[in-house]
C-alpha cells in the first residue's frame, strides 16, 4: 500500500516506478480481456447471421473468426449458451432503452393502447434482424425462463391489465410474445418467405384485435 502524505497525491512522490508497472501490469490482462471479449461477440455476431442453421456455428468456428484461442473464449464466457445469451443481450440493449427511457412509441410516457403495438413491433423487428441469433437462444433454453422474457411479460402485463376489455393480462402477455417467437418468426418468414412488411402488418392487425380495437 503507497502511503500518502497530507495534502500529497497519490503517484506524487509517494509511489515507486515498480508500483507504476505493477498498476501497468494489472491493467494489460483487463484490457486484453475487454477486446478478446469484444472481438468474440462480433465474431459469433457474424457467424449467426451468415449462418444456414444457428446450430452450424461452433465455439470453434468463433475462436477462429475472432482471432483467438479456443480456451480465451470459454474463459470469457463459459459455454456456447452463455456466448449467445451474452451476444443477444448485448444487441437487445439498444432496444431496451428505447423501452426504459425513450421517447413515444417505445417510451414509458406512452399510453398503453398505442405502446402495446409499438412494444411488439419492436420485437418482431429485433427477431428479423436476429434471427439466427434469437433461434439459437431461444433453441439452447426455454424462452419462458430468460430474464429478458420475464421482463417483456411483466411490461406487457401490466399495461394489459389497464386496457379496458382485457380481463387477464397476465395470460394476454403470453399470448401476444407468442406471435413474436424465434421459431414462428423463422417458420414464417425463412420457411414461408413471408417479407418484412407483410408481418408487421399482420401482427399489427392481431394486436389491434387483442386490444379490441378491430
């Protein structure tokens, strides 16, 4: 421990150049971890959306696309379904502030009516970009048991439970998630090749129906 003398500042005079490169040398692995961290998420990134199948893409394949050691990356994240939850939630972050602590639609001043819709466009959107990414998480565990769906659910549910007509939110907030799941997007836009606006457009005019307005 540097001692510091009154009204000295740290590293004026009271440090040695051997604690200087010990501080030096501690600081190295946390960046290099940062950037190994970084380059292995931008890596899988790339891998799931050029994949076929979300299966095909291996540890190996995004060690050797970042760069790096097979072991740099299990230490980084532990196994593939971290990797991908930690790559998800990453990309999702975006969003999720839109949500917090964004303007109208997305935003919490919004009214429920309005938001509902906007909240589940928003979804939808996100599973198209994501779509390898979104049907390899939601493939490697239950969807029901992800931290990001308890907190859709309880967003939904609760603006459900305001909307006049909806006797039962809770249930209602399943319901309406369902139509924005991985396998269903993937089912009906990859395996049907139904476009982007065609779904949007659909689910708008379900959710429209839910909330008793069509």
């Amino acid at each position: 421990m540097v001692s510091v003398c009154p009204g000295q500042e740290p590293g004026a005079g009271g440090g040695t150049a051997r604690d200087g490169g010990a501080q030096d040398g501690e600081r190295r692995p946390r960046k290099d971890a940062a950037r190994n961290r970084a380059a292995l998420l931008a890596a899988a990134d790339d891998l799931f959306a050029r994949c076929e199948k979300p299966e095909d893409v291996t540890m190996s394949d995004v060690a050797a696309a970042a760069g790096v050691g097979k072991g740099t990356l299990f230490r980084a994240f532990g196994d593939r379904t971290a990797l991908i939850r930690a790559l998800y939630e990453a990309r999702l972050e975006p969003l999720k502030q839109a949500v917090t602590e964004g303007p109208p639609p997305l935003g919490p001043a919004t009214p429920p009516r309005e938001r509902v819709p906007a909240l589940l466009d928003a979804a939808l959107c996100f599973k198209l970009d994501h779509r390898h990414l979104a049907l390899a998480l939601e493939g490697a565990d239950s969807p029901y048991e992800a931290e990001h769906y308890a907190q859709w659910h309880a967003l939904l549910s609760g603006m459900l439970a305001t909307v006049p007509g909806i006797t039962d939110g809770d249930f209602t907030a399943h319901a309406l998630l369902a139509t924005v799941r991985a396998d269903l997007v993937e089912h009906l836009a990859g395996t049907r090749g139904l476009g982007r606006e065609e779904l949007r457009a659909r689910l708008g005019e379900f959710v429209e129906r839910v909330l008793g307005g069509g």
